[in-house]
C-alpha cells in the first residue's frame, strides 16, 4: 500500500510534529509532504524520512517568518500532486487537509485543532501586525472558513487529539471523529528518587500569546514564588520586564535539562489552555505534579487533586489572581510521584500508534467497498 503524510510545515519542533514522527514510524516508507521545511529543526526520528517540501519553500525566509506566505498556503495543498497514493494521512492544524488525492483514494486527518485563528477571534489577539494584521486575518478568516468546512466534507476519517479537538471538529466542520490522543515519548522523562525538590516553581513551553507565560511570571511575583521559565519565543522581552526579583528566564533548553528542571521543581505551572499539550504529560512522567488551568487539554492530562491541581479561569474577573490562589495552597507533600507516574504512561506512542493503526485499518476497508460497489 502506498501512502503518503501531509503535515501543515516542519519549521518548529512541537506535538504536531512528535505526531508525524509516529506517523514515519508506522509507515518509514511514505514520504512527508509539507508546505515549508526547516531541516534544522527536524528531530532524529525524521531524518531519515522523505521529505518533501512544496514549491512555496523557495519564498520561505526561515523559522517562523511565513506570514507573507499564508494567502497561498491554502492553494499548495490544494495542488499537492498524490497521483498514485492508496492512503493519505494528514497532521492537521491549518490547511493540511485541504488536500485532493485521487478518486477512491481515502483520507485519514489528525486533526490538532481546526486552524484557531480562522475559527476563534479570540485566537487572533496578539498576532503579529497589530490592529491592521488583526483586521486582515480577520477578514482572510472570513473567506477561508466555508473553505475548510468543505475541505473537512471531504476527508473520510476525522480524528480528534482530545475531547475539546472533537467539539470544535463537531461544532465549526459539523462532523464526528474519533479521539485519540497524542504520543508523548517519556523515555527521557524519569523520576529520580537521588534528586531532591527545590523551592521554585518551572512555566516551560514557547512564549507565544497562547501559552500566557505573562500571567505566569505576574502570579509568582504577586505571589512572592521562585519561578523558572524555560522556553523562547516573541513575548520573551514581555515575560522578562514582568517578571519580579524571583523569576529566572532560562531560553530554551534540551531534553535532558528539561528533565532535570522537572525532577527538581515544586511543580509545572501550565497557564495556557491547549487542545491537549504535552508538557504536562512530561513533568508528570517525572512525578510531578501540576498546577493547570481547569480547561482544555488539561482536564484530560491532569487528575485534580491526585497527579496536580486545577485552578479557574478567574477569581472576581482576575486571572492572575486565579494562579496567586493555587500557587499558595499549594502542598507538594499531597501528591505521590508513582501515581503522577503512572497518569503519564497512558499516552506513552505504542497505545497512540495502535489505535491509529485500528481506524487506518478501518478507513481502508472501506474504502475498498466502495470502490468494489462502483
């Protein structure tokens, strides 16, 4: 069977893209379509694989520099040349499934999140280009979502990465999916009896608008806490100019330091509602607990009271407040690092690529009735 995997680009190292490393490993053969690419952020496990970047890469200005690009995103997908595929096996979060193999020829999405800007305006709150950047995107928004409904009508098999993924799918695309949830590889995320807690809390992650880093750094400072924040990203300076006398900025770090931070800290501080995040699963799989915001992902990552603690959105409008309250009834003695453990071992990548594999399976067979019926 000849498949190909069209993920959205390969210009940061992030869940989507841990997810199309466990589609290469399923399927080593495939090639890796992709609108840009940047080879120096590509992780061990891809590689090896075929990649293969659209003819939009020649305009592409590194990192994360594409804006100019996204009116066309939607049309490389679109003329994507599949001719000779069986399956197709979209990582989708923008314009991925915008894709049209030939007739017959299953599609299978991954679906991360329909695209956040064009569905939610609150998504487009602090995007680059201030007020006129917003009111473009907005208006670009306007076109392109009866584009991507339509697009989600064509895909055969909807999957979601968490319960929150197949409410928007249901609500904005009107259709159903299945739930899977993301592969978090946890090898190199272990407790470590030898290592002892320290008085600091640790915000890992981008610092980017949605992760709301600043409502992290303003919490620990109000709230007299050490806060280390290891992660880089456009709101950096932001974070750095909020933060008070007891917060450290690390940039980004590796794995193995990362680790270390996690084995060391009091707990993670996890601000930022996300469709599933992986961040959490990781510091729980090195028996720590978390402090979250009770929405999104979270709610299915985290076990209130047992693996971390979920704290409201706000407390009398305030959402640093909210985050001041947690972080000072916070009792680390509570929480049993084995327990933390064992929460993070659900979502380890073999029970992630054997359910996956189970609705390929199905999509397949499908398929090949229908094409027997014609």
């Amino acid at each position: 069977m000849k498949v190909a995997i069209v993920h959205d680009r390969l210009t940061i190292w992030g869940g989507a893209e841990r997810v199309v490393e466990e589609l290469h490993r399923m399927f080593p053969a495939a090639p890796v379509h992709v609108a840009l690419l940047d080879r120096e952020v590509v992780a061990p496990g891809l590689q090896g694989a075929d990649l293969r970047p659209g003819p939009l890469q020649r305009l592409y200005r590194g990192q994360d520099r594409y804006a100019h690009l996204l009116p066309v995103l939607p049309l490389a997908f679109g003329r994507l040349d599949l001719t000779g595929v069986d399956l197709v096996l979209t990582s989708h979060y923008a314009f991925a499934h915008r894709v049209r193999p030939p007739p017959g020829v299953p599609v299978v999405s991954y679906v991360h999140h329909p695209s956040r800007w064009m569905w939610d305006p609150a998504m487009r709150t602090g995007e680059i280009g201030g007020r006129v950047g917003r009111a473009a995107l907005a208006a670009f928004s306007a076109v392109q979502r009866p584009l991507d409904r339509r697009a989600a009508e064509r895909v055969h098999t909807l999957v979601a990465g968490s319960q929150q993924v197949a409410g928007q799918i249901q609500r904005w695309w009107g259709r159903e999916s299945t739930v899977i949830v993301p592969p978090v590889d946890i090898t190199a995320f272990t407790p470590d009896a030898q290592v002892d807690r320290e008085d600091f809390f640790l915000f890992a992650g981008r610092l980017v608008p949605y992760k709301r880093a600043p409502v992290a750094v303003q919490a620990a400072r109000r709230a007299g806490v050490r806060l280390v924040v290891a992660g880089d990203g456009r709101q950096r300076e932001l974070v750095g100019r909020l933060g008070g006398p007891g917060t450290e900025v690390l940039g980004a770090v590796g794995d193995v330091e990362l680790a270390d931070l996690y084995r060391r800290c009091r707990a993670l501080v996890f601000p930022g509602e996300e469709h599933f995040g992986i961040v959490p699963v990781e510091a729980q799989a090195c028996g720590t607990p978390v402090l979250a915001l009770a929405a999104g992902g979270a709610l299915e990552t985290v076990v209130d009271g047992v693996t971390g603690s979920l704290y409201p959105a706000a407390i009398d409008g305030d959402e640093v407040g909210a985050l001041v309250a947690a972080l000072a009834r916070f009792d680390p003695e509570e929480y049993d690092p084995a327990t933390i453990r064992a929460q993070a071992e659900r979502f380890a990548p073999a029970r992630f690529r054997a359910a996956l594999g189970a609705v390929i399976r199905a999509a397949c067979t499908d398929a090949r009735r229908g094409r027997a019926a014609r």
